[in-house]
C-alpha cells in the first residue's frame, strides 16, 4: 500500500513539475514576443529611412566600382556585389545596432526593462532579431542591385537560406555586443565608423586577402565579415563545398561567443 501510494505521489509531483515547465516556456515566449514588439515599435515609424541609409553608402560604392573598373573578370564581379552585400550587414548589424543599444543604455531604457519580470536572455534575443528584422531587406537589396547591374547567373543552392541566416546572426550579435559593452555613447560614436571603414575597406570583405599586408589579414580573422564575405563568394561560384561547410561553423562559433559575452555584458543600471 505504501508503494503504491509512493508511486502515485511521485507520479503526480511529475506531472506538475511538466506542467511548470511547460508554462514557463510558453510564458517565455510570450515574453519575447512581447519584447520583439517593444523594439520593433522604436523603429517602426522610420524603418523605411533607415533601409534607404543603410543601403545608400555600399549601394554608392557598388555604382562607384561599376564605373571605376573597366572590364572586370567574373570573380571581381562576384567580390565587388557580395562585398557590398556584407556592407550593407556591416552598417545595420553593427553601426546602427550598436549605436541604438548605446543610446538606450545611457538613456535609462534599461532601467524600465529592469523593473519588467522578464529575463536577460529575452532580452538579448529581441535584440538580436530587430538586428535580423533591419538588417535582411539592404542585404536583399543589394543583392538585387548587384545582379541587374552586372547581369550576374547567381549559382543558388539550397544553402544560401540557412547561410544567409547564419550570416546576419554573426553580424548581428558582434553589433549588440559592442553596444551592450560600450561604456558612453561617444565612444561608441567614434569606434563604430571607424570600425565600419576598417571592415568595409581593410578586410578581405571588398580585397582579395593576397593584397592585403598580413598584419591586416591576420587582424582580419577576428571579425565574422571575413568570413560571412569568403562563404558568400564561395557558395555563390561553387555551390556548397568544404570551405563553405568551414566558414559556416567558424560563423557558428562566433555567434556562440557573442552570445555568452552579451550575457556577461549587459547590466539593466549603469554607474
């Protein structure tokens, strides 16, 4: 009789504790949808404006190389449209973000967010998909740009999707760190731009690697652009290779690490 009572209590005990969980998990993506809203609704009247901005300077330097270089082979092509394209994820994954989260930070947004019962990795989440949500239409612009101006014959594989994806998160979560890191908003206004042109321009992003001094290629390997630009090239030319399959865990990787260091980072109060 004891067993069996036994074995009922802990049956029921069981049960309650995969209803809790349960609830919980539901509740937790109630909050992240909640939260999702809240940092769509700070870019929902001028998202139109920040797209257009995003897209205007690589769109600019997309243009400019179509006119400066005369005949250009096909892999210089495929190098000046993605390296555009990974521009475009460099302005509004990184800059813009970045600049947004610094701005909230040093305002005392955090501070509402504190008093919310909601938990710091739903938060870094909403973060990390408004980053997606802003980021994906210049990316897609350019893309569409690129391959009217110089007629190009994308060579599409099923996993553009996934890469793709994989890209922005990697871009995106190197933004919210620096944001959720910088320590005031003129900081953060002097390193971003600086970063930006040195990603944009330093970087195996828009220049083969081979003409780049190795110091600069070596510093080159500690950013996801560099990355996100040689398995872009490379599905688009080659479909889905070994070096594809690479760059894609190294990206993985990155987005692990920005992930935990984000969690490390973010406090809701500043001194």
């Amino acid at each position: 009789m004891f067993i069996f009572v036994w074995k009922e209590v802990y049956k029921l005990v069981n049960q309650l504790e995969y209803k809790q969980k349960k609830m919980s998990v539901g509740q937790w993506f109630i909050d992240l949808w909640i939260l999702v809203r809240i940092q769509y609704a700070n870019v929902r009247e001028q998202w139109i404006l920040i797209i257009v901005l995003a897209s205007l300077f690589p769109l600019t330097t997309l243009m400019l190389l179509h006119f400066f270089v005369e005949n250009p082979t096909n892999e210089m092509i495929l190098r000046i449209v993605t390296g555009n394209m990974v521009f475009a994820l460099i302005i509004t994954g990184i800059n813009l973000l970045a600049q947004d989260l610094s701005w909230q930070k040093h305002r005392g947004h955090f501070v509402f967010y504190a008093t919310l019962p909601i938990s710091k990795v739903s938060f870094i989440y909403a973060n990390l998909i408004k980053g997606i949500i802003t980021s994906f239409p210049s990316f897609l612009i350019l893309a569409i740009i690129g391959e009217i101006i110089y007629d190009l014959n994308w060579s599409f594989h099923w996993f553009i999707i996934p890469l793709i994806l994989l890209s922005i998160l990697s871009i995106v979560g190197f933004g919210v760190f620096i944001g959720f890191w910088s320590p005031s908003p003129q900081v953060t206004n002097i390193v971003l731009p600086s970063l930006m042109m040195f990603l944009g321009f330093l970087t195996p992003v828009l220049i083969d690697s081979s003409q780049l001094p190795k110091i600069l290629y070596w510093l080159s390997l500690i950013f996801p652009t560099t990355y996100v630009a040689e398995a872009l090239r490379e599905l688009l030319s080659n479909g889905l290779t070994k070096g594809v399959i690479i760059n894609s865990v190294i990206l993985v990787v990155f987005t692990i690490v920005s992930y935990f260091l984000i969690l490390k980072n973010i406090k809701w109060r500043i001194e």
